[in-house]
C-alpha cells in the first residue's frame, strides 16, 4: 500500500464525465497543497452535518460552497482553523469531504479513531483533466463494499462516480491516465499481482500455457477451428488474426399444430424473476481451493500462476447450472434494477432449424455430432453419454433458476460435393451427391480418438487415475461435465441451492462442490500437488477442490447413521446446542443420534438456550433419503 499511496503523491480534484468518459479535473491548491484537514468539532455549525458519534445515522457527506481560512501546520498536515457554511466569509473556497468513521461496523463511540475531515478547493480552470484508466474504473466498480454502494450518498453499481464529485487521486506519470481514486485520502486499492496498480482478476488465474501472448505463437483449437475467431491482440503477420467460421446455425422455427401451447404461453400474465450479476468476488468459488478451512482460502491476492511459477491457486473452470424444477421466487425488497419481467414458454413447444456446415474434417464433425447427441437417444447409440442416463442443455435467460432446459433431436445429412458435381440428374431428380449417415459414430469416434491421443490429445494428468480412459466419458472433467447437464435425477436442494445471506453464506464462505460430489459419483482425478500445471502445457489439471475429504467422510458417516435410525416426522430426539447467532435467533443443533447439524430459527427460545445444553426437539420433516430436513425445539 505504502509503495503506491505516499501522502505527497495524493492529489485532489473533481470528476468530469464527457462523452462518457471519466476525468478528473484537478482542484486549486491551498498554499502548495491540494487540500487541507479540518477538525471535525470545525463542522458543527454546518447545516446538517452529521457527527461521526451518531452512529446509526453517520454517513460520508459532502458540503459544497463552503469557505475557510487560518490554514496552520499540525504534526505534519495542514489545517483550516475556521470554516463556514457561507461562501463569502473567508478567503478560499471549497468542498468539505467526510469519509467513514474507521470503525468497521462497530457500536461504540469510544473506539473511534478518526477525528479530521478534509477540505478541497473549488476546480482549477486552467489545468487539464486527466483520464481515469478504464480498466481502473472497471476495476473498482467490480469490487464496490457495502459501505461504498450505500444511498446516499453513492451509488449501488457506481460507487464515488457523479459528475462534479470532488475525489482523491494518486498523481500518475505525465501523459497516464490514473490508475488509483477513491473517495478520501486513504482509500482502498486493489491488489496488483504484476505491479502495475492493476487489479488482480480472476483471467489472472488462468495458467499462462493456456492463455495467448505476443511471446509465443497462437494456439488454434478445435472450437476455434470449427466456429472461427478475431484474436483480441495484433498478431505478427505469419499468424492469423481472425478465421471465418464454417458452421450456420438458422433460426428455430414453432413446428405446426401447437397452436394452443403457443397461445397459452403468450396470454401469461408477465412475471418477475431475480438475476443478480456474477460475483467473481465470491472467490472460494471462482478458485480451486485445496483445503475449506475459511481462514487458508485462496483468493486474489494469492499468487497467480506465471511461466515459470505454479502459483498458489487456479480458475476453478467452466460455469455451469444445475437442470432443476423451475422455481421463481423474488425477495420482496429486490429492487426493480435487479429484476427482469418475462414471459416464459411452456415445457413441449418444440422448434426446428438447422444447422449447414461445410469443408469440416472428420475429427471436426466428430466434435460437433458428440455434442449434439448428448441430449438425444444417440447419446446411448454413439456411446458418448453414460448408460442410461439422460442429459439436457440449457438456452435463453433463467439457467440458475432451473428454466431453459432443452433437448435436441437431429438427422444428419452428408453431401459430397465431388460426387455431387460429376452429374447434373439422378434419374428424374436433380443429382444432389447425399450420402448415408453411415460416418456418423466413425466421425464420432475419430474426434474422441483426437482428443485421448497419447502424443496430440490431452495431458496424462487427465486420465482417471490408475490408467488411461478409453472413451471421452470417461475423462474425470467429462464426466463432471455430464454430471452437469443430467435432467432424470431428482437433486437435493440443499445440494443445488443458490448462496443466501440468512445461511451466512457470504460470511462461512463455504466451498463449491464438485459435481461429482453432489451427485456421489467418484472423483477419479489424478492427485496432484501442484496448484497449476507446469509452464510447458502438458499437465492441464490441477489439484482437486476441497470440499475436503474430512467433510465427505462425515456426510458417509452420517447418511450410515440415519439408514439405522429410520426416523419418522413428529418423532422427538435429542440434540446438543453447538452455536448461537444473534442475527435472525438462529440456532444450530447437532442430532446426537445422526450427528447432522441443522439450523432453525428459534425466535421463542433462543434466549433461554446456552451452547453445549441437551435439549429434546421434533422432527418436522425429512429428505427423500431418509436424513432429517428440518427440527423444532420442544424443550
């Protein structure tokens, strides 16, 4: 922190936004300085000022058209002795700037240690705005703490950002933009794996063998191959820069005599659903994580791979939804910035399209008819699936609320242009050189050969461990992948939930599961040690994510246990209180019969129970594999 804020380099000024842009025009300097302190007992006789000892009510406040002199020197710093609300009674001009109270939603007055606001002059007319770095303004509006998005007087998805806002700034070189603001002096900065004030983001964690740069040359895989490309940098000129895509997807058309469906769908009355953007933010889960110990997580300023480092950690991988019955539920104070009105169509209405492709290799088509059979018959048929189990895909908006899942049919027809042009009519009918779909499981089969390839396809730390697969699906990261995309079972909702605040999920900062684990399917991944793979490509996993071997051992232990007790609704068991949270009266038990742990709200009784005390509770309902889903204390 030290290396970047230095109380010489921060300036003050006032944002300027012009064509949608951010600039910082700077203020007037007092006596050389670009702002002074103020005592706050200085501010009382402001109209509507805010002490900082009224705590439920004090927030950061602005006071413009102010005036202040006596500018004296204490303990370093400058002063201003007098200030008034009036514009006209003293020599300078500006701005009075509160920033928070220091301490961290504490209650007690006694523990507060700032006592200084500052003061800033009005705008400078004759120096020249300065550019706020984008990636910089990015950056911090990704990363916004409660106390900078609340109203007034910030905003909830801008933060400091108004035009005419005083803000404070780190003096960047001539010609640069500024990389480092904030609402005080001493604001927060992000944390810069590579030195350069940039923040550290989760595309920092992807290993370097896999990411392109101008040092090595680029890599085309077979998705690219397949649908095409525009590399984001300059590439030299014996690399591609872009490449057209050779598959046409059309659009889907309403197949015929689902008039009625259709109709139905289309006289719903709109409803509201909640879709809150991602929080990359939520690290344990964007990040493999090798232990769920809350206080050893790895997060962004863990240290990143690089070509020649592992790096403490890595992006955990692909984001996925879980195939779930559709449940739409808005909290009621959801404002109307984080929620959609929509109409959604009803399960059966099927569409047609098509998709043309052309000049595609065998391999290449391979790929493309896998993917597409997973959700048909054909997954069974061609083998790419597991025996009996049933997959989905997911399209449209809702995912994380179980909506758009579909399955998709297809015929396919092959047409060898050769053959094609060699004749003009076949019989009374044009000569259209259509093949049989005989190559289908060949091309199949061909592009699953590509991948499992000892010397082109993927790492050995791939494979299941102990051996080599002989089939894509049995790839450990392919079968988590089908375990996603699975639609027959009935998943636990405990198991498949979104994070809640009441469950203190953003406190515990519980670890994701694996897919494998969710559904009880073996982790069959090779161990490794290493938080990446090596610098050279060829180790592509890395170490398995916790949701630790302990924690899996216990819930075996557990699912044992209830198997023995046969437990029935209303039945009454004991239970050992082992926590207590104020907020919400939560209560957490620990069934001594099964050792499962639940957490009721208990409102009545919170106040007369005490950790460690054995008290009687009843049974109020149960999961379908027989464990206790939710008690009431009968004590």
């Amino acid at each position: 922190y030290k290396k970047y804020i230095k109380p010489k380099n921060i300036k003050a000024g006032y944002l300027v936004n012009r064509q949608d842009k951010w600039l910082i025009r700077p203020a007037m300097p007092i006596d050389q300085e670009p702002f002074v302190w103020v005592k706050e007992d200085r501010l009382r006789s402001i109209s509507g000022f805010i002490p900082m000892r009224n705590l439920p009510e004090y927030r950061p406040q602005y006071f413009i058209n102010i005036s202040f002199q006596d500018i004296y020197t204490k303990n370093t710093r400058r002063f201003a002795g007098e200030v008034s609300s009036n514009c006209t009674t003293y020599q300078y001009k500006g701005v009075v700037v509160t920033s928070g109270n220091m301490l961290e939603g504490g209650t007690n007055p006694r523990d507060l240690k700032r006592q200084n606001h500052c003061i800033v002059r009005e705008p400078n007319p004759d120096a020249q705005p300065i550019p706020i770095s984008e990636d910089a303004i990015w950056d911090y509006c990704s990363a916004l703490t409660p106390f900078q998005k609340q109203e007034p007087p910030f905003d909830e998805n801008k933060g400091v950002f108004k035009n005419g806002r005083c803000i404070f700034y780190c003096q960047p070189e001539p010609g640069q933009p500024v990389t480092l603001f904030g609402q005080s002096p001493n604001f927060r900065i992000p944390y810069s794996p590579q030195g350069n004030g940039k923040a550290s983001t989760a595309r920092d964690f992807i290993p370097d063998f896999l990411k392109d740069s101008k040092d090595k040359p680029a890599i085309t895989d077979v998705a690219e191959a397949i649908f095409g490309f525009v590399r984001r940098n300059q590439q030299p000129e014996e690399t591609e820069q872009s490449r057209v895509g050779r598959v046409f997807v059309s659009d889907g058309i309403l197949k015929s005599n689902q008039e009625k469906q259709v109709q139905a769908s289309q006289e719903k009355t709109p409803v509201k659903i909640l879709l809150p953007s991602p929080k990359p933010t939520t690290f344990q889960h964007y990040l493999v994580q090798k232990v769920a110990d809350k206080s050893q997580l790895k997060h962004y300023a863990s240290q990143p791979p690089s070509d020649t480092k592992p790096g403490k950690t890595v992006i955990r991988g692909h984001k996925l939804y879980w195939h779930k019955p559709a449940r739409i539920e808005v909290p009621s104070d959801a404002s109307d910035t984080q929620t959609s009105l929509i109409k959604p169509i009803d399960s059966g209405i099927e569409f047609t399209f098509t998709i043309h492709f052309e000049n595609l290799s065998q391999v290449e088509l391979g790929a493309l008819l896998w993917v597409l059979s997973l959700s048909s018959e054909k997954s069974q048929t061609l083998e790419t699936g597991k025996s009996d189990e049933k997959y989905c895909f997911s399209l449209g908006m809702g995912k994380p609320l179980g909506m758009g899942a579909v399955k998709i049919d297809y015929e396919l027809h092959l047409s060898d242009r050769t053959e094609r042009y060699k004749n003009l009519f076949d019989g009374n009918l044009w000569h259209t050189g259509k093949q049989n779909n005989t190559k289908e499981a060949d091309c199949v089969k061909a592009f699953e050969n590509f991948i499992l390839d000892q010397n082109k396809g993927i790492s050995e730390d791939d494979h299941p461990n102990g051996r080599r697969a002989n089939s894509l699906k049995e790839v450990p990261r392919i079968e988590m992948l089908l375990a996603m995309l699975r639609c027959d079972p009935k998943l636990d909702e405990e198991q498949t939930r979104y994070m809640t605040i009441d469950k203190k999920d953003y406190v515990n900062r519980p670890v994701l599961p694996t897919p494998l684990q969710v559904m009880g399917i073996s982790d069959n991944r090779r161990p490794s040690f290493s938080a990446s793979s090596s610098a050279n490509g060829k180790a592509v996993i890395t170490s398995k994510p916790a949701t630790q071997n302990q924690e899996s051992a216990r819930q075996t232990e557990i699912s044992k246990l209830v198997q023995k007790q046969q437990l029935k609704e209303g039945q009454i068991t004991e239970a050992k209180v082992t926590n207590k949270k104020e907020q919400g009266k939560q209560v957490t038990y620990e069934i001594i019969a099964t050792s499962q742990k639940l957490s009721p709200k208990e409102p009545k009784k919170y106040e007369t129970l005490s950790i460690g005390q054995i008290v009687k509770v009843k049974i109020v309902g149960l999961r379908e594999d027989g464990s206790i889903k939710s008690i009431k204390c009968v004590d």
